[in-house]
C-alpha cells in the first residue's frame, strides 16, 4: 500500500478482493469524504446486480468513500454524475468519444469500457445514506486477453500499453470531474450532459421484469434518473436497481 501527493487523499494498493470492501472497512472506521482507494488488480471486482467485474491488470480500479446527505433513494443521482465524470475523464485522457448506456456504463467504439457500482449504507433511522461507495472500474489497457464472455463486448481506452503517467492522469481527471457535480448534487447540472451522451435514447431496447420479457423504445431520462419507455403506446419507467437493459 502506498500513498501519494494528490491534492485528493488516494491509497494505491497492488491487489485487493474489491476496492468498494477496502473502503467500506475505512469508511466503517470513520475515514473521510473524499478518501480513495485504488488497485491495480482485483481478485473479486463486483459489477451491478451481483455479476462479476473483470479486473486484471491492465485497468483502473477505484472506490471513493462518500458521505452525502442525501435519501438512500436519491443514490442514483451519484451514479449518473459519475457516469458523466467518467465520459469526461475518458475523453480527456484517450482520443475516443465516451458515451453513456442507462445507467452506469461507459462506452467507446459500442462496445464497454467501464462500468460504475454505488454501493450505500442506509442508516435506519432517518432513511438517509450514512455513507457510500462509489466504485468505478475501467479498462485501460491490453494486458492480456479479455475472457471469452465479454470479449466481443468490451474494449480498453487505449489499444497499445501505456505508462504509469496514464493512470495517474485518468484518476486524477475523474476525480475532478466527479467533485464538480457531486458538490452541486442537488441542482443535477450533470442531467443535460447524461442524456446527451445516452446511447439508449431513441433506440428500441429489451428488458426483463417478472420473468416477461419486454420489448420498448426508450423515449428519455426523467430528474430521477429513471428510464422513459414507450411500450406499445404506455409509457413506463425504469429505476436503476429494477433492470438491466439490452439494445435490440
Ligand atoms: C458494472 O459494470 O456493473 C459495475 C462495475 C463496477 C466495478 C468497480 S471496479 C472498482 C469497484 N470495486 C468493485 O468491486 N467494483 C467497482
């Protein structure tokens, strides 16, 4: 474990299970806003909906403990602001344009490239978000092969190796990013940004809800983040924790 001269308070590690468990433990013991942990590799990288995150080296790893004062509902709000910091990020430090697919994955080149998880811990008392960890996973580099099941569905931000001095540069441009909308949280001037880089919008997707299997065109992004469908001429929403969505 090291430590270093950022103006953010960032612990670098070499390997971990998961940098969302390393700074649920710190954020646990009382660590402050703003503290980040980040791994070159994870052992145990978790995705949404309880699925794996491939995280061998060759990517950024990282978690930033939160400590908003905001409903635990409103947690999406983090997710969506990161997503657009992430773009931001992405775009800053490679020459590819980032979009955005509902509701915490990066792509370039229509294939992923990172992918988010906020994690929160309610306190039961007043329903508020005692602290959260957002995690944020991204492909940087080629190492090696990415395993057969997301090979034809991710990419990396770059194609040839890069230095150290890249991964440097992109945590430091995302933490920035991130902070701009997170102090502003409340005011979502992150929204406009989110929807205009949405891949969804406008495209006919399915979702599965209940075991039926639904077929929709995406119509918009509502102030909560929620997805706006038309399904044969009703109009649906979807919450972030609900659904996963796939392009048709
Ligand atoms: C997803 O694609 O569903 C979200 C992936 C989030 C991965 C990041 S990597 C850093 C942090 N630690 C984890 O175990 N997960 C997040």
């Amino acid at each position: 474990m090291t430590e270093n001269n950022s103006k953010f308070n960032i612990i670098y590690y070499e390997s971990v299970d998961s940098t969302n468990n390393i700074a649920k433990t710190l954020a646990k013991d009382g660590a402050k806003e703003g503290t980040v942990v980040v791994a070159k590799r994870q052992t145990a990288g978790r995705g949404r909906l309880g699925r794996q995150f491939y995280s061998e080296e060759g990517g950024l790893y990282l978690s930033i403990i939160l400590r908003p004062q905001i409903l635990a509902e409103n947690a999406v709000q983090i997710t969506a602001a990161a997503a657009v910091a992430v773009a931001r990020a992405c775009e800053e430090i490679s020459d590819k344009k980032a979009l955005i697919k509902w509701v915490n994955d990066i792509y370039m080149d229509n294939k992923k490239v990172s992918g988010i998880l906020c994690e929160g811990v309610i306190n039961p008392e007043n329903k508020a978000l005692s602290y959260a960890i957002l995690g944020i996973g991204i492909n940087v580099e080629k190492k090696s092969d990415f395993p057969p099941e997301i090979r034809d569905i991710a990419t990396t931000l770059f194609e040839d190796t890069v230095d150290e001095d890249i991964y440097k540069n992109l945590t430091e441009a995302i933490l920035k990013n991130f902070f701009k909308e997170y102090r502003a949280l409340t005011h979502k001037t992150y929204l406009k940004e989110y929807r205009k880089r949405s891949i969804l919008i406008g495209k006919e997707v399915t979702f599965e809800q209940n075991g039926d299997v639904h077929t929709a065109e995406v119509i918009g992004i509502d102030d909560a983040a929620r997805l706006i469908l038309s399904e044969n001429g009703n109009t649906v929403k979807l919450g972030a924790g609900e659904v996963s969505v796939k392009l048709k």
